[in-house]
C-alpha cells in the first residue's frame, strides 16, 4: 500500500481469475477506501438511471443461429482508421489514482496488451504524457471536459496532440455535476491530485468535492464549441453524452467524426433513459456516417454483442476496467479485457457471427419485460 494524503493506495499487479464483472464489483469494494469506492461506484439522486443501464438489455434478445457452419469467431475491428484486436475500448474516467497507485497508467497498459483502445480523462490523476507512455504506442484518445477558460483547454489539447493521441472526446452532458448521495454521505473530496490541473488556476483537484471540480466547467456548450476545438486540434473530435438522435445530428453538422451514445453510467441526469434504450434511435438518424461509441452498464459479453448488433462500432466500459485495476494493477485491467472478450466470442459462435461486421447484421427480438 501507499498512503498519499491519508488515503491507501494498493499496488496490486497480478492477473485475475474472473467468474464475472459483477463479483468484481464485490471484490473491489474490499479494497478500495470507503470514499474513493463511493465515488467510483454510485450513481446521481436514487440511481435510478444507474440501474436502468443494466435492465434495459434485457428489452432485447439475441437469436441463436446453430447451422451457421462456423468457429473461432474473431473481435478484430477497424474504426477511426485504428485496426483494434477487440471493440471494447476503456470509457475515459476520472480519477483512477483512487483504485491503485499507477492509476490511468497501468490501465493504459493493460488496454494495450489487449488491443484495446483507451481514453483518458481531463481528470485523471496521471498526466496526459504518462499515461500516453504507459500505453507504449497503443492508440489513444483524449477527453476534454471543457472549460470556462479557454486557456485552459488550449493546454490540454496541445499536450494531448504533443502526446500523440488520435482523437479528441468532447463531454457535453456534464456541464453541472450529477447529485450524488454517496458523496455527500462519505463527505468525499479528492485526495489523490489530479495531474492535467496542478498547473492551472482551478488548482490540483486535491481537497475538492466533485461539485467544486465542475464549477470550472462550462455551462454552456454547443455546436460551435465542437467546430472550435475541431478547427484548432485538427485532430477528429467526437461528441460524448449524446441520447437523442436531434443532438447526434447537430454533432455532426458541427464537423464531429463520432457520435459517444453515454449516460455517463448513470452519474448526471436521474431519471434519464438507459443508453441502450436510446441507441438504436440515434444509430439510425447517424445512418453511417461516422462511427458510434456505446457506454454505460455494460458488464457482459452478450451486452457487447447487444450494441454492435444495434449500430455501434466500439463499446466502452469504465467501472469493471477500473475495479480490474484495483485487484490487479495492469494485468488485472487486461484481465479484464479478457473475460469480456471470452464471453463475447462465445455469444458470438451460439449466434452465428463470425466477426464484428456481422454482429451488425444480427437479429435481435424486442421484447419488454
């Protein structure tokens, strides 16, 4: 363990042996202090968003196909020109410093032995130069929680693009934090620094409620803000927190290069639909034109399977990658990859699919329990 600022981190680095990502879940609440957990885990108000992510897959039911006359299906997909071993890509999420020690590098780390994609967060407790190392030359994408200061996200993005990524990811559902009950139960405040902030006027992170850490954010974000950052990183942009086929569509008129289907895990607006729910409506009014990202609830193979079949091109997980990081540091992240991996060639083989692109063409019934 290391204690920074009061607060225990483990340095665990071992392989895991993973029945599923729900007992993970359970595992890693054993190891993680009270607070850092409770930030991690929770969702807003009374999650009711939160567990709707993990209901709503069950509003849609594989069909197996038996006489496919198929094995060894495959999960290598290209998407953004980036060939990848697997479509599951790590979601870009804060603070990874309160779940181990190496924090957001050892999870690029463990992404990369997978083949994964990742995406580091403006607020993450590593630098965006160290965890672009700790990738080792995997590709990466940056997320901006944009600022009021736009000094501010000219330095991030210099430093992203200084870094070699090969995307930017724009947040726009979290101009305003989530109410989040557990936070304020565990009167939690950052204790791990936040890297990208040390140097700028919001300060390090380190001592601040997450309500204090979005007071910086902007407010109001809109089309033009997508075309800004655009026109100044020359890089592809891609719009997060997307949830209705209107605000996929005024992304792309703004010159977006992806569309990020999230309800950010639950954790802002309460009483808002699952993803999953809204997906397919946003992947029809895309209609190809630029790749989809899914997140948000995921944590088995068949729940991949599920959003490929209805239009996205890569599917991200946060919470499972990050309690995967606490049991195991860098290999428990790619253990993680793994497992999910396993299960979705499983469901693949039972339903017929050899690869990706025909999981996008799989038959999925729509039935309401």
């Amino acid at each position: 363990m290391v204690m920074t600022n009061g607060y225990e981190q483990n340095e665990n680095e071992k392989t895991l042996d993973i029945l599923n990502l729900t007992q993970l879940e359970e595992d890693a609440k054993k190891i993680i202090p009270t607070g850092g957990f409770g930030y991690i885990v929770s969702g807003s108000e009374d999650e009711w968003t939160l567990n709707a992510n993990r209901k709503a897959f069950q509003h849609r039911q594989i069909v197996p196909k038996a006489l496919s006359n198929i094995e060894n299906p495959q999960t290598d997909t290209t998407v953004f020109g980036l060939d990848l071993k697997t479509p599951i890509m790590m979601a870009p999420a804060a603070a990874q410093g309160l779940a181990h020690a190496k924090g957001e590098v050892d999870t690029a780390k463990g992404v990369a032995k997978a083949g994964g994609l990742m995406a580091q967060s403006t607020y993450s407790s590593t630098s965006i130069a160290d965890t672009a190392a700790g990738g080792d030359g995997a590709p990466q994408f940056f997320q901006l929680y944009m600022s009021k200061d736009w000094d501010f996200n000219k330095s991030l993005l210099d430093e992203a693009k200084q870094a070699g990524v090969k995307a930017i990811i724009l947040t726009v559902d979290a101009t305003v934090g989530g109410y989040r009950e557990a936070d304020i139960i565990n009167h939690f405040q950052f204790p791990i620094p936040m890297a990208n902030l040390i140097k700028f006027s919001e300060g390090d992170g380190e001592g601040k409620g997450i309500s204090e850490i979005y007071a910086s954010a902007a407010q109001k974000i809109g089309p033009d803000d997508v075309k800004r950052i655009i026109d100044y990183t020359d890089l592809p942009v891609i719009v997060k927190g997307i949830e209705s086929p209107e605000d996929a569509l005024y992304a792309i008129g703004a010159g977006a290069a992806g569309i990020y289907v999230s309800n950010h895990g639950g954790r802002q607006l309460n009483g808002g639909p699952a993803s999953f729910d809204v997906l397919e409506s946003v992947t029809k009014a895309v209609n190809h034109q630029v790749p989809v990202i899914f997140d948000s609830g995921v944590r088995r193979g068949s729940d991949v399977f599920k959003a490929i079949a209805l239009g996205a091109d890569l599917v991200a997980i946060g919470r499972p990658a990050i309690y995967g990081l606490a049991l195991g540091g860098a290999d428990g992240v790619y253990s993680v990859f793994e497992h999910l991996n396993n299960e979705l060639k499983i469901v693949m083989q039972l339903a017929g699919t050899k690869t990706i692109e025909d999981i996008k063409h799989a038959e999925l019934l729509h039935i309401q329990y």
